[in-house]
C-alpha cells in the first residue's frame, strides 16, 4: 500500500468494534461522529463510501475513499507513518539497552524521552486550534441541522454504558476542557482525557459483556488500581475561581505519590465539571487528601457533588 495510506488500516480497526472485518452503519456513526455532521449527510457520506453497496464498508473502500480526499494532508500522513516506525524501533532498541546503562547515561535518556513529548506536543497544538476552529466554524453555519449521535442510531440493548460516549472528543464533552489563561496548558489536559479514554476502551475491550466470562485472577488490594470519578457542579458566577483552583489541583495531584493520572472534562449543556483520578492504591489517596482536603480546594461548589469509584486490574494498566 502507498505510504501515508496505511494508517486508514489502523483507523478501520479502531472503527471495526466488534472485529468482524467490516463496518456497519451504527459503528460507522459511532466512531465518525464528530458533533457537527448531521444524520442525512453522515448517510450520504457512508454510502459514497460503500461502492459495494453491502450496507458495509470494507477496508478497501475506506482506505479508497479517504485516499482520493486526502489533499495536502497526503504528505503529513507520509511523514506520521515514517515517525511511527521509527519511534517504535527506538522504544524497542531503549528498552534493550536501558537497564545496563549507568545513571548518568539513563537520566540523558529519560531527558531526551520527555523533550520528544515536548515537540510532539508543539506539533500538536496548531493541529487542535485549527480543528477546533473548523468545528465552530461548521457549527455556525448549520445552526438548523441536528448533529447525529451514535445513541440516535444504536439499539438499546447493545450498548454498553460509557463506551458510546467516548468515541470522539466532541461526543464526550462539546469542547471541554479548563481555558488557556492560567498554568496549566488545556492542549495537556485534553491528551490525558484522550489517555484516560482510551485506557478505558481497553478495560471495557476486556471484559465479555455477553458471557461475563473473561479471565481468572486474585483480585487482591496489591494488585489493583483505583480509579475514581467526582463530579461537581460550580456556583453561578463562581467559574472562574474554580477553573483557577482547578488548574493548580491538577498540577499539585499530578505531582502526588501514587497518582498515575488525572484528566478533566467539563460538559457545557449541563455545566458539570467531571474529574477523573487514578491512584496506584487507597492508602496513598487518603494520605494525599490528609494533605489537600478536597472540599477545602475548591470555591464555589454546590451541594451537588457526587463521588464513585471502582477497582480494576493493575496489569491492565501496565499492558497499555
């Protein structure tokens, strides 16, 4: 396949949920989706795409469709399939050589690892700032078409809770995220809420939810992790002490011993802010909130603030 192409393989996998080589009309929604297109044109579109006229869509016409559209993004999606080959044959060639360096020569390594996350990211932000500016832009123009959603198209017994409201950015949470002004870079935010979901795609990709018949293990306190979901809705007019309050919790828990991550989503047609924390265990959780009490971080809350929590595997993280 031509390079730059390849990458649609990856996409019609991430598309395929249910593995069985073609994508119907419900997990096409599901997966392309994005807050704006409307049910008509999303239909349009899957059937310009299905050639075959299956009511499916195969690889070959994916990867056919959207590689006559690609435009000057063909030479960009060169370039990713390249850097993609070549950040996995470094990770693999670190990961051979790390341990038997000295600690000099490991601390080089661990610093030139985090400035490749830094120009990744740089590269990055124009990216989101102009998607993001698309996406208004289409909003402004068809104020009158209804954005189709994957629930107006999947049959209720087959949905999962959770798993349809995290297939794009724009279905999770119509533009969260804690604005620019402050420390805390939102574009950062925003990839840890993309980890975090796609972490839980893979715990839920992990459980048979027909048969609930997975896999045996001790599921003891040692060996899982804790993650938890608080949900707050903020005073009228009390937004912007929160978000500052927001931001510096973020940057001090992401610092705490024993978090492994910390994301924010904020969902504007019900103006609750979402946060989400995983802790390696209890203990090091309620040491850090003896520390930080929670209530007395943030201003403005209302009583309407709820909590739950829930345990999984720690070598389901450790596999991501």
């Amino acid at each position: 396949m031509e390079k730059g192409k390849t990458i649609f393989l990856d996409i019609f996998r991430r598309a395929d949920k249910n593995d069985d080589g073609r994508i119907s009309w419900e997990e096409f929604v599901q997966f392309f989706a994005d807050g704006v297109i409307g049910k008509e044109e999303m239909e349009k579109l899957f059937n310009d795409i299905d050639t075959h006229n299956t009511n499916n869509i195969d690889t070959g016409e994916l990867c056919e469709y959207f590689s006559n559209h690609l435009g000057e993004m063909k030479e960009i999606y060169s370039l990713m399939e390249d850097l993609n080959h070549k950040v996995t044959n470094v990770l693999q060639s670190t990961a051979k050589t790390y341990p038997e360096k000295n600690r000099t020569d490991k601390f080089i390594t661990r610093f030139l690892m985090r400035e490749c996350i830094g120009q990744l990211t740089a590269l990055q932000r124009p990216l989101e700032s102009a998607s993001d500016h698309m996406d208004e832009e289409a909003r402004a123009e068809n104020t009158d078409i209804k954005p189709i959603e994957p629930r107006d198209v999947l049959p209720k017994p087959d949905v999962i809770p959770g798993r349809v409201g995290r297939r794009t950015k724009h279905q999770i949470s119509s533009q969260s995220s804690v604005p620019s002004e402050g420390s805390v870079n939102p574009i950062a935010l925003t990839a840890q809420v993309d980890r975090l979901s796609d972490l839980l795609d893979r715990l839920e990709h992990g459980v048979n939810f027909k048969g609930f018949v997975d896999e045996d293990m001790n599921a003891t306190a040692e060996d899982q992790y804790i993650l938890q979901q608080r949900n707050m809705e903020v005073v009228k007019g009390k937004e912007e002490d929160f978000r500052t309050a927001l931001r510096q919790y973020v940057e001090d828990t992401n610092n705490a011993p024993g978090a492994l991550n910390i994301s924010v989503r904020f969902f504007k047609d019900t103006g609750v802010f979402t946060l989400y924390e995983i802790w390696e265990a209890e203990d090091k959780e309620k040491q850090y909130r003896e520390k930080k009490s929670f209530d007395s971080v943030f201003p403005g809350l209302t009583s309407n603030v709820s909590l739950s929590s829930i345990t999984f595997p720690k070598i389901w993280w450790l596999k991501q």
